[in-house]
C-alpha cells in the first residue's frame, strides 16, 4: 500500500499564495521603458493611468511616471510643477483634482497610481521624484513619503526610483538600502553613483556618447545603464549595440520592434 501524505489546508493556501506572488513578478525584460507611459500613438495624457495601462498592454518592462508633492502633503503625478497653470508646490490636491486630464480622469495621486500598477506584473514602475521648487526639504519629505507609501502598498518588487536631485537618491537608499535607483542628471562617474550606493546610471543618450568609458565603467561596477529619451532609430539601435539595460522613450513602439529585430 502506498503512503498518502495529507497537506493541511493552511499550508495548502501559503503555498498557493507563494505561487502567485511569483508569478506576479514576471516582469517583461525587453528593455523598453515608456516615457510617462505609452501615450504618444493614441493621444493619452501622460503621466496618465490610461499611459500606464497602455504601457502594461505593449508589454513593456517599465513605465515611467512623475511625483511632486502638493501644499497639504499629497503626493500627485504629474510631469511639470505647474497643473493646470497652478503650481503644485503651493497648490492643495482638492485645487489640482477639480481639472480633470484631456480624458476624463482626475489627476492621480500617488496611491492611486501604484494600485492601477499593481493589478499587473508585467511592467515595472519607474517611480520619478521630482526636485521641489519650494526646497530641497520638499523634495526629501517627497521622498520619504514615497518610500513609505510604496512599503505600505507592498509594492517594493514594482519599484524603481530616479531622479535629478541626488540628494533625493541618497535619502532613499539610506531609508530602504535595497531600493533600485537611477540618477539622471548625467553629471556623475560612474564610480561616485557606486560609492553612494546608487544602483544605475540613467543619462540622456548624449552623455554617454560624450563618455563613453562610462559604459564599461558602470558595467565593470555592476550599475544599471538606461539612456532617456530616445525616440529615433539609429540612436536606439546604437544604445542596443551597447547592451543597455533599458531604453526611455516616447515611441515603445518603434523600440519595441527595433529591439525583437535585435534578439533575432
């Protein structure tokens, strides 16, 4: 006879729950990351929730998106520091959210952002800080929140953090050291962005065809490498060429099909 081997139905239910967190994380990894989302092609608004969904439905590998911090704290998502033609570091969120975006929806908060992108697992979620106008004190409570917020919505797996002001980098990698982050000013060697423990350079395009010993640097360092924003063919095949970790651009379109002509 043989041995029947009984699972308790609470280890049953770990085990089924394991599995679907990882299948969640299947990430897409074509290196194609859309320019505050897939817009372009069907006239989103940027920054959108219709971008981002656009982004997931091209399967690309991340969808990038742009957090300011409003007057009462919110956190909202939007590309410019001025909404409507009101600027959002002196701005209440209940001001911003009365314009609606061109498509009917309202200006996103951060929370709502991150829970249209958790619904899928196929497109990572490039989590731009912006710089405050106001002060840089802004910009790192902007900053903190965020990490915060994106620990309380488990949402640490979809995450990748960038922005302009290093500092703002710095804050995060002290608050949460295994965070992936991105410094996009171009203005740092790649040796300087390791010792700081941030984990990759993303520079517009020009600046590592300006140096490009900093390529093999950042690779030797074991850095990511993403170029923005990309939107033309030659550029976007010579950035292939290189073996970039990702590509941002305006057209996921095109760079998705140069980068399967690229695979084959």
């Amino acid at each position: 006879m043989k041995n029947t081997v009984f699972i308790p139905l609470f280890l049953i239910a770990i085990m089924k729950n394991v599995m679907a967190q990882q299948q969640v994380h299947q990430f897409a990894r074509n290196k194609v990351v859309a320019h505050r989302g897939a817009w372009k092609l069907n006239n989103l608004p940027e920054n959108s929730i219709a971008s981002l969904q656009e982004a997931v439905k091209l399967g690309c590998t991340g969808s990038e998106f742009d957090v300011h911090i409003t007057s009462d704290d919110s956190l909202v998502v939007n590309h410019d520091a001025e909404y409507a033609g009101m600027p959002i570091g002196i701005s209440t969120y209940s001001q911003l959210a009365a314009v609606k975006l061109p498509n009917g929806e309202t200006i996103s908060t951060l929370q709502q952002y991150l829970a249209a992108g958790l619904k899928q697992g196929i497109t990572k979620l490039v989590l731009e800080i912006k710089p405050s106008k106001v002060s840089g004190e802004r910009a790192l409570l902007s900053a903190e929140k965020s990490v915060a917020l994106v620990k309380a919505m488990n949402a640490d797996a979809w995450m990748i953090y960038i922005s302009f002001d290093y500092e703002v980098l710095k804050k995060i990698h002290q608050l949460h050291p295994q965070a992936e982050t991105q410094y996009l000013n171009g203005d740092k060697a790649p040796e300087l962005l390791k010792a700081d423990g941030i984990s990759g350079a993303d520079y517009h395009y020009s600046v590592f065809q300006k140096h490009p010993e900093w390529i093999d640097e950042a690779k030797k360092l074991g850095l990511v490498l993403n170029a923005w924003t990309v939107n033309d063919a030659p550029t976007m095949a010579w950035l292939l060429d290189k073996n970039f970790d990702a590509i941002t651009t305006n057209e996921p379109e095109l760079l998705l099909q140069l980068v399967k002509k690229h695979v084959k």
